[in-house]
C-alpha cells in the first residue's frame, strides 16, 4: 500500500512538473506575439507617455546616449545615474535603435586629458557642477557633468539631467531632475529624428530686442526650430503665403509655426497689428514679452534715479481683446535680485556691497503646468502685473506670480536708489503674489472685427477671418525675460538668465523654451513635465534616533520570519503523517 501510494505521488509530482513547464513555454510563446508592461505604482512611474511611444517607434536608426554619470558618485547622483538608466531600459522595451553607455568623465589619471575631456563637454553645452564630497572624515573636490550626448545619423545635441533650482531642497531638486527625465530624453531624440524643423520667428521693427540681446536664446531655440527675424514692413508676405486652393481661388497660409515680439519700444500701426491679428486666426501662436512700463538701469547708473513711464506701443487693445490686460505699474517684491552698489571708496578702489532691488523680484514657479513645472527661479527686471478680462471661449491659466510679500508702484513711478539704504517696512509689501505671466488657449474673435483698416480693406486677397481656429498665445510682462546681458570685462553675451553679480543661472532659458515648446508642440510630449513623483524621504530624526532598531528588524525578521515558516512546515507535516489513518493505509 505504501508503495503504490508513493508512485501515486511520483507520478502526480511528475504531471505537476510536465504541466507547469508547458504553462512557462506557452506563457512565453504569447509574450513573444502580444508585448505589454505593468505599472504597478501608484503615480504610474514607469509608464511611458503615448507621445514618447510614438517617437520611440518612429526610429529607423540607432539613437546612442552617452551619460556622463558613472563611477564613485555621491549617493544623490547615483540615484539619478540608476534613474536614467531605468528610463533609457523603458524606451529600449519600445524601440531595439535605443543603445546607451555610462562614462565617468573624471576616469582619466592625467590631469591635462581630464581638463581637456573637460573643456570638451562644456563646448557641447554640458554644465558642470563642482561638488565638495566628504569620504572617510576627508574632504575633495569632485566634478560632476549630470548629463548626456545624444547623437542620431551624425547629429547630437546635449541633454542637461540635474534641473537645478535656486532655494529648493537638494532631495526636492533630484526628485524634479527624475521627473523630468522623459520628457528630456524624448524631446532630444525628436529633436534629432526631426528632418524639417518647424518654423518660427523673431518680429522686429519696433525697436525689440536685437540679435545679439538673444543671441543665446536663439541658439537654444535653434535646437528645435528654423529661427528667423523678421519686420512687417505692412507686407502680407512677411507672415504668410498665398496658396491657390483652386484655379479662381488663393488662401493665406502662415509661414510660421509661432512668432515672438520680444520688448518693442516703439509703437505698432494698424497695419502691422492687423497682419499679426490674421496671422493669429489662421492658427498662428504669439509669445507676447511686452514691457507695459519703460525703466532702464542705465539712467540710474547716471543719476541714482529715474521714472518708470508708462510704454505706449499700442497693442493695449489686441490684448484687451484676446483676453489680457497689461497694467501700468511696476511689481516690487523683497523675493527680488541682489545689484552691487557703490557704498565707498578706499584709495582709488571703489567699494560695492549688494543689496536686494526690489524692482527686479525673483519668480519661483508654483504652479503644476508644464511651461512651468519644475522650472528653475526666474529672474526679472522692472515687471508689471497682469489681469485677465471676459473673453468668450478663451481659457486663461496663470503661469507666473511674484512672491506673496509683493506690492505694485503705479506709472509714472519714482525709481531711486536711495531705497537701498533703507530698511523695507514689509507692511508695505502686503498685496500678495502678482500675476505677470498668462497663458490664453481657445477661439479668439479678431481684434479688427468691423474695423478693417482702410488702405487694407479693398485688398481682394486679405482672407479676413473673423474667428480663430483652436490656438493660443503666451503674455508675460517683462520683455527682459529673453534678454541675455553681458560680459562687464570683455563685452560678450552671456547664457540668458546667467547674473554675474551672484553668478548665479536662473530659469529664464528654460522659461522661454518651454513656452515655444507648448506654443508649437502637437505630439502633446510637453504634457510629460506636468508628471508629478511623489518625494517619500525618510524621517532624519527617527532614523537617528533608531537606527539600531531598524538596522536589527532588517537582518533579524526575515531569518526570524522563513525560520518560523519551516518550523510550522514541519510540524504539519508531522502531524499528517503521524495520524493513525496513514498507518493503517501502511
């Protein structure tokens, strides 16, 4: 009896194996016709967007990262190091052309070759961040470039990994750096894959920042896009082309993906405004960066003060009529850009010490938009406040506000220096955040409805709309925001958002950057900077104060835990075999 019992058991044993076995084949036959992922934590963390999908399946070539994080990296770093390579692991699932490689740029014994791998990444566009590292009681000096080259069919283009913000949390900035990090990778690989870059274009003619004033941000922006300058001039053909949509019938269509008036000093005939009014219904986006006060630190530097005066370029009622209203008044804020100031003389040497200028605030980003997530400090100079007006079928999402302890100096306004010297009454600076930058979705309805300009009006090929498709447009009240300053040594530019007082890099690329990128974007990638990870950090105190404990559960409980499963095992197994009708069946 006990015998047949145990080849009953060898055999049952046997089909359990052969069964299980056939499960495994045919589970992976299936797996090899039907691909999918799960995603298992609760803010989707590893679920790809359906946007980067689409780029990711788009490749025909092999798209190579070479990440400068690898080696004996600080624990933050490494996290950021495993980050990436978790993420480039997840395109790879959607695409066989994806191939990376981790190098530590800082390998090399020969301190000449090492300068010289150095200077090399940084004429690529890696920034490097110097570190003071603690090993052993033991303080060094380690160079980090967190970031990658992207190359793909010859080209490449660098990719910055650590989104450095100014007053946050190094764990809060590594979280932000780990949340960005699809977008950052996808947005380079279709900025490589793309054959013809869209168009867009700096307007000029009206006294707007030059060439040189943005100069950076044109060559950042020329990653992306076909960048052009351009004046109206009251010619038709400067922003759209004519097109015949029959034999007896012509159609405008705009040249230009988005266009951006960057600070015009002077003002805009009816003219220019109804080709830039048109050029909005036929869909195009506007980046509006309009200074509604005119101030220059230049009169100060001359005579400690000046008047901020209001900027009349006559585009007050478009925006009125879009949604926006430009208001005259100057924001001052005690969350604002430190100037030096020349407080003595010792000698010939004259002496500086800095202070807050309030005219110049700092802008922290707050809100969850992807213009705006995770954006570094913005700096500004001379802001105005903005508010939103009725505007059917217009949707308005603040992007931008000044810090709570803010107030508004209505134009004219008195700017002197002598402020410095004083110490700020914050009762003063109580009115709360101000807002300076809007973004405007929807149908807008022409600002020249009813009012076509007279020399225009008996123009047979204008293709006047009255109402726009679904676009939107972009209002910030400081057109500083774009403009790049300059060496005070050797007189050349600067990265925009660069302030060699503090030497500090604010935001303000990525600001203008973003907004272009969510004016033109139709793959809807840029949504991806809205993802929000959740920052789980463990409590310092507890784990001070209980580190033996916690240390103990970790090494003690699962030997203590499979340990008392066994022993449970066994007197189970004890027990059945030990009961009377198992004898008896012996």
């Amino acid at each position: 009896m006990a015998r047949d019992l145990r080849k009953y058991n060898r055999r049952s044993d046997l089909v359990q194996l052969i069964t299980g076995l056939l499960i495994i084949v045919l589970v992976n036959i299936i797996a090899s016709f039907l691909f999918t992922r799960f995603d298992l934590t609760a803010e989707k963390r590893y679920t790809i967007a359906p946007a980067t999908k689409k780029i990711l399946q788009s490749l025909d070539d092999v798209v190579f990262f070479r990440v400068f994080l690898n080696g004996d990296l600080p624990p933050g770093f490494q996290r950021l190091s495993n980050e990436t390579k978790e993420m480039l692991d997840e395109f790879r699932a959607y695409s066989d052309n994806i191939q990376y490689e981790f190098v530590n740029p800082s390998d090399n014994p020969n301190a000449k070759d090492r300068n010289d791998a150095y200077r090399l990444l940084v004429e690529k566009g890696l920034q490097p961040t110097d570190l003071r590292v603690n090993k052993k009681g033991e303080s060094s000096q380690m160079i980090i470039f967190p970031g990658a080259i992207v190359s793909y069919k010859g080209k490449e283009i660098p990719v910055q990994l650590l989104m450095a913000q100014l007053q946050e949390d190094p764990d809060q900035v590594l979280n932000t750096s780990v949340q960005s990090l699809e977008y950052n990778l996808a947005s380079a690989i279709k900025s490589l894959k793309t054959a013809i870059k869209p168009r867009i274009a700096f307007i000029e003619g009206h006294g707007e920042l030059n060439q040189l004033e943005t100069i950076d941000l044109q060559n950042a922006l020329s990653a992306f896009y076909s960048v052009d300058r351009i004046a109206l001039n009251h010619k038709i053909n400067s922003l759209a082309v004519r097109i015949k949509s029959d034999s007896t019938h012509e159609v405008l269509l705009n040249k230009y993906r988005a266009v951006i008036i960057a600070k015009p000093v002077r003002p805009f005939d009816e003219k220019d405004k109804f080709l830039l009014d048109q050029f909005i219904m036929r869909g195009g986006k506007v980046l509006w960066l309009i200074d509604p006060v005119f101030a220059s630190m230049d009169s100060l530097q001359k005579y400690n003060s000046t008047i901020g005066i209001p900027n009349d370029i006559n585009l007050e009622d478009m925006l009125f009529n879009y949604g926006v209203r430009l208001n005259l008044n100057l924001v001052q804020d005690m969350n604002a850009l430190q100037i030096p100031v020349k407080t003595g003389q010792i000698g010939n040497q004259p002496q500086f010490d800095f202070f807050k200028w309030y005219f110049f605030p700092v802008l922290i980003p707050t809100m969850n938009h992807p213009i705006v997530n995770g954006l570094n400090a913005v700096k500004t100079e001379f802001i105005s406040s903005l508010d939103t007006v009725a505007a059917p079928g217009i949707r308005k999402t603040w992007l931008l506000n000044t810090s709570p302890y803010s107030r508004t100096v209505n134009a004219p306004a008195l700017i002197d220096l002598e402020i410095l010297r004083e110490r700020p009454d914050e009762r003063m600076f109580r009115q709360g955040p101000q807002p300076v930058a809007v973004l405007l979705e929807g149908v807008f309805t022409s600002a020249f409805l009813y009012r076509i300009p007279p020399e225009l009006s008996v123009n047979p090929v204008l293709d006047f709309r009255a109402k726009s498709r679904e676009t939107k447009m972009i209002v910030m009240a400081d057109g500083d925001l774009a403009k790049n300053s300059f060496s005070q040594k050797e007189g050349y530019p600067l990265p925009l958002g660069y302030d060699q007082y503090s030497r500090q890099t604010f935001g303000n690329r990525d600001l203008i950057l973003n907004a272009v990128n969510y004016l033109c974007d139709d793959s809807g990638l840029i949504s991806v900077r809205s993802r929000e990870l959740k920052l789980r950090t463990l409590d310092a105190n507890k784990l001070m104060s209980q580190r033996l404990l916690w240390q103990l559960l970790n090494v003690l409980l699962p030997v203590i835990l499979i340990a008392g499963l066994g022993i449970i095992r066994f007197q189970v197994r004890r027990a059945v075999y030990a009961h009377p009708s198992s004898k008896q069946k012996s």
